[in-house]
C-alpha cells in the first residue's frame, strides 16, 4: 500500500522539466541531492566533486529512478535528473571560510569540522578507506562526545556563567547540528547526549545507556522505515551498541586499560564486517592504525575546533597529519574478499548481542543469590 501510495505521489513531477538554483543537500560518489517541492531528487556528476550546501543552477528533465536499491531507498531518493546540466552559482559560505588554508588544511578541516567532501579531496579519502580509517572523519558520537566535553569545560571555568556550562553547551552543539544539516549520526550523537545527561540528573539513571540507545534507534525507524538502508545509520547503531555492550561485558575487569582494548578490538571486528560489504577489501594491518592513530585524531579534533582560526598552524599540522597518513599508507597491505556474506554478519552481529545479554542476566542472578546468601548468615549472626 505504502509503495502504492509513494509511486502516486512521485508521478505528479515526472517528465517536468527543472531549470532553477538549488540548494546542495547532501552528497555522495558520484553525485548529489537537492530539493524540488521538498521532493528529494539525485543528479549524476562526472567526476567533480559537490560540497553540501553550494548553490548550484541546474536544468534537465525528472525521471523516475529505475533500479532502485538500498541506497536511494535509505535516502528516500526516487527521481532523477536525467541528463543535468550544472552550474555552480555559489559555494558553500562555511567551504569558502577555509579558501586561504592550504589545500590539506582545507580538505581535513571541512571534513573534520564540516564532514564535508571538497573536489580536492577525492585521493585522501580513498587512502583513508583503504587503511580503515574513514571514520575518524565523519562526525559522529565520538566527535560530538569530545566537543561536548571540551565546550563544558572552557565554559565551567568562566565564573558568571559556569553554572549554566551543561545548558549552554547543548545550545552550541544544536547549533553546530543545524551547520551539519541534521546528518544521521551527528543527530543520533546530540539526542542520545541529551537523554543519557536527562537520564543521569532527573531521572536517576534509571535507564541503562544501551537502552536509551535502543529506544533512540526504535524512533528513528518509526519515523522513517527506509532508514535501514542507510549505511550511516547502520554503523552509527551498531558501533555504538557494540561499545556499550561490551564496556557491560568486561566492566568486571579491573585494569581499564585492558577493557578499553578489548572494546577497540570488537568495535573494529564490527566496523571490518560491516565496511566489507560495500567494499571488499580489508587492511592486514588495520587494527594497527586504529590503535596508532586515535590519539592523532584526538589531537587533530582538538586542534581544528580550538585553533581553526590560525591559518599558518593549521597549515603545518596538517601537512604534518597528511604525511602520517601518507607513509601508514605505504605500510598498507590489503585484501580482497571474493565473497560477501551479508547473512553472517548479521548473524554474528546478533550473536554477540545475545551473548551480551546471557551474560548481564547471569551477572544480576549471582549477584542476587550472593545478596540472599549474604542476608541469611546476617539474620542468623542476629538472632
């Protein structure tokens, strides 16, 4: 019915012929999305890469799209631009903030603080995903918790407003969210910030992180089923779930540092299954340059969203960044997977999750036991 009912509703602009100034609202390999109605329609690039955001002036004639998969589904994408003809009107302002850095402060700070792909910066990426360590730049949990936590403490030490610090830096993460323009795992990163923060001061944690995660994923999916597909929402569930999990799994473990390698390693086993099947190769070494290059990532975030403004150190360190990366890559070995097998992930991704919960349930039965154990030699020492 649902398909029934999509299919009517799009053949009302198939066959009219666009020509106007649009807005860039997300893009990708090769091409982009803009908005006609508040319909979401692709246009095929050659080549040249789009920011988000630009002003762009097209002209062609909407089709509706043929073979549609995953991916235009998770992206509610339906119609085409067939043949466009595209001219850039203007660039994107935030883009344009970055102009006079030089070309690797440029590409790293607009993916960085921006998560946005720039025409240079095609080559990097590739290297990027090759040693598995695209991730690290796309804005996720991991940046957001690190801004969050950066902004509350500069804004802590300010006296006249510093018992407003938690209230203030929400309101600055919001707004960095409207600059990101609501992006799937930035937005799952600020919901789930905020009810974790409500969760702990008013309702006494009274939920368990995992669950206000799953609950989060649950609204998601209500709101819009075709999100499934989308493979942004997919690594930002999953990554997230696999890390609370196990930080429950080996939270028995006394040397932190012991668990905080134990959760890299599935976290990166989880992200390996899931990165193969859309590209099949995987890096020997991977695991490596993850435990390598976090801490540059730290330094790197810390650096852009504290001293973007400095051009000439921003420039250095980045050219610094960029031959870290180039020299890892010549370290790199990969290897092909012939064979995908999209049922096993999903199975041993369920797997885990179910071995998650045997063991939280079996760590609740002990403890219970040994609390009425406890009570009964208690009573019997009083009586």
């Amino acid at each position: 019915m649902s398909k029934e009912i999509t299919n009517l509703w799009i053949s009302n602009f198939v066959g009219q012929n666009l020509n106007g100034n649009y807005v860039i609202e997300n893009t990708f390999k090769n091409g982009f999305v803009f908005k006609y109605n508040n319909v979401n329609i692709y246009a095929f690039t050659e080549n040249k890469i789009y920011s988000r955001g630009d002003l762009v002036s097209l002209q062609g004639i909407i089709k509706k799209l043929e073979n549609s998969n995953s991916f235009y589904k998770s992206n509610n994408i339906y119609l085409v631009l067939q043949k466009p003809v595209i001219e850039i009107v203007e660039k994107n302002l935030l883009v344009q903030k970055f102009d006079n850095y030089n070309l690797n402060a440029k590409i790293f700070l607009n993916l960085i603080l921006l998560s946005t792909k720039i025409s240079s910066s095609k080559e990097i990426l590739k290297t990027l995903q090759n040693l598995n360590l695209s991730h690290f730049f796309v804005v996720s949990g991991f940046h957001f918790a690190i801004l969050f936590l950066t902004i509350n403490l500069i804004i802590s030490k300010i006296k006249y407003i510093s018992k407003f610090s938690i209230f203030i830096s929400f309101i600055i993460l919001f707004c960095y969210l409207i600059l990101l323009k609501f992006q799937i795992s930035a937005f799952r990163a600020f919901i789930f910030l905020a009810l974790v923060y409500f969760n702990k001061k008013y309702l006494n944690s009274k939920f368990k992180n995992v669950d206000i995660l799953a609950f989060l994923a649950y609204c998601f999916i209500l709101f819009n089923p075709s999100i499934i597909y989308n493979l942004s929402f997919i690594f930002s569930f999953t990554l997230s779930t696999i890390i609370l999990l196990s930080n429950n799994i080996f939270k028995f473990v006394k040397r932190k540092w012991l668990t905080q390698i134990f959760i890299v390693i599935l976290a990166f086993i989880s992200s390996q299954l899931i990165s193969i099947t859309i590209n099949p190769t995987i890096s020997i070494f991977g695991f490596l340059y993850q435990m390598i290059f976090t801490p540059i990532f730290y330094l790197s975030y810390l650096i852009s969203i504290i001293f973007f403004w400095q051009i000439d150190m921003c420039n250095a360190y980045f050219n610094f960044l960029n031959e870290i990366i180039i020299f890892l890559d010549k370290t790199n070995y990969l290897v092909e997977i012939k064979k995908q097998a999209y049922g096993l992930i999903f199975a041993l991704h369920l797997m885990f999750i179910f071995l998650s919960i045997i063991i939280e349930q079996k760590r609740i039965y002990t403890n219970f036991v040994i609390k009425n154990h406890f009570l009964k030699y208690h009573q019997m020492f009083v009586h």
